[in-house]
C-alpha cells in the first residue's frame, strides 16, 4: 500500500503551534506538553508514538476539544479552537468528532444496535447504527448485549459508535491496548478500513511500535514534544503487522 506525502500547497486539516500544556498538582508543575508543533492533512491516518507521560494523550484531547492548552494554538480547518468557549466546543466534538479509548465504555443495558443509536440520534448527518456496525463487521452481533461480545467485539461496537456520526476526524487512544494480538488486528483492520473508505482524518495513539508501519505519517514523541516525524512510504496492513 502506497501513501502519498501531504502537498504543501493543500491546507492542513490541523494545524498546531507552540503548543504548550501545564497541569498545577499543589505545588508541582507538570510540563505534558512543551512547545509542540504539527500539522494534519486530510484524510491522513498518523500515529502517535511514545512512552507513558510523554504528552501524546493530552495533545489528543485539546484537538479533540476535551481540553484546552496553555499556550500556542490549534486550528482545525483554518478556525482556532483554543480561543472558543465551552459551548463552541462541544458543538465542534458533537459535528466534527468521533473518540475511541482503550476501555469501551458501553452501557450494558443496551444492545450494540442501541449503543450506536445513542449518537446517531443526535448527530447531524449520521449514517445508520445498522451501516456502522456493518462497516466493523457485526452485521450478526447488532442486537447482542456488551456481555455477550468478546472485548474485541465490543472495541469494534465503540468504533462504530464513534464513526456512526460520520465525524471528519477520528482519534483513538490505545485502541488496542486492552486486547490481545489477534483481536488487535481485527479492531485495527476496522480502523485502518473507516480511515480508507469514509476518508476520516484518524489519529492512533499507541505505545506499541508494530502499529506504526500502518500510519502515512508516524510522530514520536519525548517529553511533551515531537522527537520525530517519519513518512512511510509503503503502509503495512493490519494483517501484516509484526508484533
């Protein structure tokens, strides 16, 4: 699988400057981000490598809207998020935004067609639960209860919750960090198949290397900064991944 480089010449879907992340524990500053800059293109699936503590969680919740630096900017197609209040962002993460975590947060009481249905109830232009579980492959687990499926399976319903919406962006953290090998693949290759065929701009964070390989770009991060930035020039499929 081929990737081309982003084009200068085409606007990012992100672009992040200076930015910059201080949490106040007593006494204590704690510096998770220190002066972070990148941009985000289109479509793109990057991944986000690193060890624990190295800012890569918290720069995924400011340009998901969750949280909000404490210097620098982000732009998400060309309108500052770091200067919008509360209620601009809760629009921009309901409109634009779908999140996958390590541990699914699913409500048990409700089947996987039902889980799926709470956001397309209330998003603007949803595709159906049925569709969504369908692009993640439990076409025959709809009406199963979180109980009933493996965690794989519910990994997968919490991607089709998040892609349900038809977000513009997808960024997941530690998607597969809670699974096994196999299991990982397959929640991967549900990823890796929203990303090619809705065109979603994804963001993977992980702490294992292997995943890497799958990315169009790979960001390393150290100690609240990119260390690095690699282009693969040829994407590894899921499938291929050498754990």
């Amino acid at each position: 699988m081929s990737t081309p480089s982003p084009a200068s010449a085409v606007p990012p879907t992100f672009r992040v400057v200076d930015l910059t992340k201080t949490y106040h524990m007593g006494e204590v500053e704690v510096h998770a981000l220190r002066g972070l800059s990148l941009d985000l293109y289109e479509g793109e699936f990057a991944v986000l490598v690193g060890p624990s503590g190295s800012g890569k969680s918290t720069f995924l919740n400011i340009i998901g809207g969750l949280d909000v630096p404490s210097s620098g900017y982000v732009e998400f197609r060309g309108k500052r998020l770091d200067a919008a209040d509360e209620r601009a962002l809760t629009k921009y993460r309901r409109d634009h935004v779908g999140f996958v975590f390590q541990f699914y947060n699913l409500i048990p009481s409700l089947t996987a067609r039902e889980n799926v249905a709470l956001v397309t109830e209330i998003a603007n232009d949803p595709i159906t639960p049925e569709a969504a579980l369908d692009l993640v492959g439990l076409t025959d687990r709809m009406d199963h209860f979180p109980a009933q499926l493996s965690g794989g399976q519910q990994q997968r319903v919490a991607i089709a919750r998040a892609i349900a919406k038809q977000p513009d962006v997808l960024l997941c953290d530690e998607p597969t960090g809670a699974l096994d090998i196999t299991t990982g693949v397959v929640v991967l290759e549900a990823i890796e198949r929203v990303n090619r065929e809705l065109g979603t701009t994804t963001a993977v964070i992980t702490h294992n290397q292997a995943i890497s390989a799958m990315a169009d770009r790979v960001f390393t991060f150290a100690d609240g900064a990119i260390g690095e930035m690699r282009v693969n020039e040829t994407k590894v499929g899921p499938q291929d991944l050498k754990w």
